[in-house]
C-alpha cells in the first residue's frame, strides 16, 4: 500500500542514479518502486535506507529482458501500490569498446533489447494507463552514445540512437496528452559503483581519484534535477538536456 | 550594499523571463539587478514588488547596444553592490518574419549587436572576474532560432546561431574553470507582455486563449528551471536543455 | 563472372532508389548484383534492362529477415562473381503512421531487424574482406526518421534512430581503414513504384501530380549523387548528407 | 564577355578551394570570376592558367570588408560579364586558437562581418536577380566551427554558426524559389597554399608529411563536389554535407 501516495517506478535501480533517483522522490512524498535484475540482498538495503529515513518503498527483482516482465511489473504495481504517475527507464546497455569482429549478433541484439526495446516495452504497458488518467512522466537515463557513434560503440550506439528517437515519438504523441518525456543525456562517467565501479573493479577509486574532485558526477545531483524535471509545470517542460562534470570535455568538442 | 549577498544580474529584466527571473533569484535571498533599456517606471515598480516581498533588488536602464554599457554596468555593479555569482543574458533580437529584401543590413547588423556580440562584451567584462574567484554561472536565454533557421529569420536566426557557438565556445574554456554556461533553447511563446505582448498587442489575450490552458510558457516556470541549473553541483552541470509547452510541437517535429 | 569489374551490391533492389543506382554503377563499369525480397520477374526484367543497356548485372531473390541470408548473399557474391567493391544497403522500414497502442511489439521488433540489425549483419560480413583488400564503400539509403522522431513512427524513428549511429560507428573503425561508410538521409518521397507507389496505389499518379514538377524526387538524381559520394578520393569522403525537392520543407524547418 | 556562357563567381579565390573550384567550372563550361583581397599577381597567374588549358577566366581584388565591395561586384559581373549562375562564397574567419581575454572586440566583430555579414550581402545582392532569372546556386564553404564550439575558437564559432543559420533561412525562402543554397561542412585541414599553408609556414610541409598519404584535403576534390552539388537536378537537392580526409576523426567523435 502507498497511503495514496503517487507511485515513482525505477527501473534499474542499481547503487548510482536508479537508487538516488529512488531516495530522492521517497524524500518528495512518493511511494517509490524499486526494481532490479540482481542482488536482492542490496536491493532490501536500499529499501530499508528509505524506509529507515520515513520513506515509503518497496523493491522486485526483474529481468527486463524476458518477455512479459515489464508488463507484469507494470500490472502488479498498479494493482497493488498505486498508480505510477513518474517512471525512470534507467537500464543501460553499455558493454564497453569492441571491434566490429568482437561484436557479436547476440551482443548486438541484447543491446537493442535492453536500451531501445525495453522503455518501448515500458512505455507500451504504461502509457495507455496516464493517458486513462491525464497525467504521468517518463524519464529515461540516457548516454552520449544516443547523439554520436564513437569506435567501438556498434551495439551501444545503434541502442541509444533508437532510444532517442523513440523518446522523440513518445513525446509526439503523448506530450499532448500531459505526459511529460525527458530524455537526459548522461555526458560523463557516474559515480555509481554497480555499473562504471563493476567495470573498473579495482581502479575504481583511483580513477575517481584521477578526476579530480567533482570530477566525477555525483548520482544524487541527476536525481535533483530529475526531481527538478518531474515536477516542472505542464506550461514550461524540458525534453531534452546533458549533464556532464565541470571539468569533462562535451561531446561535441575536442578532446 | 547588498548585506554580502551574492548578487544576480539579470540583462533584459522586462516582465516576462527576466523579471521572473529576478523575482527567484531575489527569493533564494541574492541581491538582483534588474537591467533594462527602457520604462524606468516599470523597473521601479519591479524593483519595489521585490523589496516589499523581503527581498533585495536595484534596477538600473541601460542600452546594451551603446559601446562600452554592459561594461560599465559590470564594473558598477561589482564596484558598489557586489561581486557578481550568476548572470542572466536575457536579451533577444526577434524582429518577425522578414523576407530578404525586407531585412536591412542595419537590421542584420543589429540583431548580431544585441543577440551576438552583446553577450559576448558581458563574459568578456564578466568572466575574468569571476575566474578570479573561482566560481559564477552565466544562464543565457536563446531561442529556437539557435538550433535552426526557418523562412524569415535571416536576422535572427544567424544572430542566434552565433551566440549557440559562442556559449559553446565560452562553456569550453570556462567550464574547467568553474564557470557554469547554460543555453536555454526556449522552443514557445512566452507569456511575457514586453516582448510577445508588444508583438502581438491587442491580440495577445486571444492568443493566449487559443493556445489553451498552460498552451503559453509561464515565466515563472522558466525561472525556477533557470534557478535549478544554477544550483546544479558542479559534477552535474547542464549546458543546454529546451523549454515548451505540452501541447507544443518541438522544433525538430512536423507540425 | 565479371570480367574483373567490380562489384556493387544492391541490397534493396527495387524500382527506385536501389535499381537506379544499379543501373547507375552497371553504367560506369560494375558488375551489379540486385538482391531483393520478391518479384522475380521485376527482378529478371531490371536485370536484363541492365545487360541490354551493355551492363553487366545479376539478381537474388533473398529474405533479409531470415538469419544468414545476407551473410549467404556476401559469401556467394565474394566466391562465384567478384569482391564487392561497392555497396548499398537500401532497405527501409516504414509502416506508416501508427500510433503507440497500434505499434505491435513484432511491428517494432521487425523495424529494427530490417533497418538497424540487417545493415549491421552486411556490414559484419563484408567489412572484413574490404579490410583484408584494403578499400571498400558502404552507402546506406536513410531517412529523416533517423534525425528527429515524429507522431507515429515509433517503430521506424527508432529504427533509423540505431540505423545512423550504427553508420557513425562503423565509419569510426573502418574509414581509417580505408572503407568509405556514408549515410543518406532522403528528407522527401521517392518516385519509387515499389515503395511509395504501393503505399499510396491509385493515388501515386495523384499525389505526384499534386507535388507539382520535379516535387518528387527523381531516383536516378540519387544514383548519380550515390555515384559520386563512392568515387570520391579518399582525402575528401562525405559521411552525410541530405537530399529533398527544391520544393519541399527540410525537416528542421516549420511546415 | 563570356560567349554567353554561365558565370560562376567565386569569393575567396585562392590557391586551395576556391581556386580549384574555379578550374573545375571553367573546365565545366562556365566563365569564372575570381575574386580576392590580395596579391594581383597571383590573380592574374591563376586566372591565365585557366584561359591556358582553354577556359573562360576573369579576376577581381575585391575586400569584401569594405561597404558596398561586394555589392559593387555584383553589379559590375551581371552588367559586363552576364548572369551569375553560380556563388562559392569562400571566405573565412579562421584566426587561430584564442583565449577570450586574447579575442578583442574588433576581432570578433571582424569575423562577423567576413563570415556572417558578407555571405548575407552576397545573398541580399544576388538573390533577387536569381529570382528573377528563375534560377540560381549558392555554394557556402563552411567549417566544424559552425557545427559546435571548442576552446579558442570564440570568434571562429559565432561567426560560423551565424553562417549556418543564414544558409538555412536562406534555403527555406528561397529553394522553392529554384535556388539551390549549399553549406558544406569542411571538416578537416585543407591543402591550401594561401591559408593553412601561410598558417603554418615553413611547416606546412612537416604537417602535412605527418598526416600521411591523402591525410590532408586536396581541394581539388572538393571542387568535384561543390560541381557535383550545383548540377544536382532539382527534385534532389543536397543543402548540407561533410567532407574530411579518410583518416581524421569526424567532429563528432573523440579524438
């Protein structure tokens, strides 16, 4: 139960922008949704943290890649906490560089099914059920590769590129209809141990180090201004913007 | 004397975005300085809303255009009410729809002086001091016409294409300095009686309601986005986002 | 055999934008080889129009869907008539304008199979060979889908979305490598039978009539620029750019 | 006189694209025009090496500065030459890397007027009599800088992107008015004498030796380009495009 509080639905909520995204909205008065593909153990920590601090949460572990799980998910939220009225897609599909030789279909494909199919399944189950009640936003993390396609990138490239486009055409035709769509271009590296700290391992914190202070982006300051996004009047809504460290080079400039 | 608040220039401080603007800024509890060419009655009357409402503000009327103006009003500003944290660049140069041989070289010229080079003298004037600090935030008000140019617009948009590169350019040299640039595409009417309202004059109301409700970007809204970015953490920063209404079709879609 | 001209594949082949740039390539001394889904007797017919015209060509029949079809296509060209010098990948994905609710998830699934994963499945079986030769050219037929989403496309935007950032990923690894990759946004109709012409069936004579003279493009005009986007010395390739009537509005722009 | 043949101006007519494309109109059947701001000698030399192998050549020092310069050009063309069917405008405003406090104000509006200003005076001179005509090409040479931003390039950039801008107003009021506008993205160092070669002096030739084989642009296949791009038929008109060496990375992607 939410005490009829909205429901603020993450999926991918890992330890970086997911959780605090997750913490954030708990803080602003909603009942928050966790869900994860892994590690149901850090996934009751994370709702207790919330619980603990006078939030409301709840947490599922999900394979978002297997048919008809995001739909469920949908389906029993719905049903048994409340009515999403904000949703954050926050699921990536980086894999890392790879030659086209060492990009194999299924690696191709996984991306595609992950980054570009996945929100289209989410906002498929969704959708219908703002429009039926007026209102509800989606927000979905997104990555530089969504607006270039660097070396190395096949999969990811080709992924994000169709999850931007596909928040253009959900915008188009849901903006409308009060359902606001934000697509956030993440433009430098997050401090979010489950994601970039799996992948460095244990260069993870002297690469943190080699950034220099704030060098790296706090995940807590996407959720505020996730927050910030959510809650901007209907008259006055953002579609699309970056979001990098001071120091960070933009994509589009030189290294 | 502003009681050691940090001080919020506002360039172009009418009715609509940078009055709001001020309002916010004045809120948040920075001393504001409400700079604008014309209707000294206006500004007095903006300066006295802000101080009944407890906060600090002072007004002063400037011609940007004339040489040496924005420079001057910087070195007053930061001689005698203090160093100056976050600038407001809020001045347009929308002239209508002109065809060719309707658009001037005088007005060509003039949409560069004021759209162009103008926010070019403020970080010229601006930056170096705030570099000296080690910290400020620079917010600039664009348009659509930044991002690409429409029938008409010869003027405008190649005014506004420029200051797009020039934030760029500026947000690469001074971001790693610590100097946040943000370039604010507002893609939708304003409700902001001194630019659309002049425009448009008795017919502004009947706009206003043929576009619906929340059909007109409320300025207000924009200020509390404006307020956001600059209190974005400096590991989170965003360069550019857009701003429109719900009901409005984005620049990049088919009407 | 191909008398030890070069080849150029068309994947695509219809009688438009593909046959045009086979007849445009047999013309200037290629053997080409058309690759489409159906019609066998359009095929033959386009084919002999080619070999009448002194050209040297050879047709497919293949369902680029079905796994290994295109990978089968790339090895029987390489072994029976020739290295593939040159090709174009000019299959799209457009299903009209469908709404959310009416986008099936085999609707959207099939879009990406057809436009994102099928070009990605050409190039993995044919960059290695222009690797190993030293030199090749890979041009993909695109659309405005791949540069803004618009109402309705949901499955195509996406689509074309992965399609362009695939091509930005490929020309990434591969023009260093001497492989010219270059995407083509077409931002207007085609005057393609067997495209639009069956899409809009009695009404294509009418819908061109309605476009005025030369308001539909002429796909021959393609070929030709096709012609010469691939024979560019390497020191100056183009990776993008736009092709539309004189008449028609480009997709930045107000309608 | 030109034998009635089609005039194609050229401003900016130096040793690198602007003269190359000359050569290849002339060698196309045009009478050139060349015009530049300095060095008679050279002028004379090329326009003789033109008439040498059989084309039709005039030449013209001209300070596009200057009110009224390029004006007075065109008038002087039309009226003793005949009507110009095709402009390269072929200036640019490249000064180097500078900081901000190193970009004086005259700097930055000088390249305002050389990169922005001119092309709209050569526009607002020439259009109406295109129009008149009934048809009419306008090739803009362009840079990276009008594309994004990067350090140093403060004055570079606004120009820039103030010229990108102008070329879609341009396109959009006057292609349907059978006036084929063209701003080509040149992404990538130029192999020519009068520019990058005066730039770098004495190690033009080092820099050049260490961009390898084909690793600098030979205008000479731009020329081919920009020829290619004025007799593109009408119904397939290409308004932007990218050119680089095969070997540079792209401005989108990391270095």
């Amino acid at each position: 139960m939410s005490d009829r509080k909205p429901v603020f639905l993450v999926l991918g909520a890992g330890a970086g922008i997911g959780g605090n995204a997750a913490k954030r909205f708990a803080k602003g008065g909603y009942h928050v949704v966790l869900a994860r593909r892994s590690n149901s153990g850090g996934l009751e920590e994370m709702v207790r943290q919330i619980t603990d601090a006078g939030g409301s949460a709840s947490g599922q572990l999900i394979d978002a890649a297997l048919p008809g799980s995001i739909e469920d998910l949908v389906e029993q939220v719905e049903a048994n906490i409340g009515p999403i009225e904000c949703a954050l897609f926050n699921l990536g599909a980086q894999i890392g560089n790879r030659k086209l030789a060492d990009t194999s279909y299924k690696a191709f494909e996984m991306g595609w099914r992950l980054a570009t199919f996945a929100p289209f399944r989410l906002a498929s189950a969704l959708f219908p059920k703002m429009v039926e009640r007026g209102s509800g936003t989606f927000i979905v993390t997104s990555a530089t590769a969504a607006m270039r396609g660097n070396a190395g990138q096949h999969s990811h490239a080709a992924a994000m590129g169709g999850r931007r486009m596909l928040c253009q055409t959900l915008n188009a035709e849901f903006a409308p209809q009060n359902i606001h769509v934000a697509h956030v271009v993440i433009d430098g590296p997050v401090d979010a141990p489950d994601t970039l700290g799996k992948m460095l391992g244990d260069q993870f914190d002297a690469y943190k180090a080699s950034k220099g202070a704030d060098g790296v982006i706090d995940p807590s300051a996407i959720a505020e201004t996730y927050w910030h996004i959510a809650h901007q009047p209907r008259s006055a809504w953002t579609h699309e913007l970056d979001i990098r460290p001071f120091g960070d080079t933009p994509w589009w400039n030189d290294n």
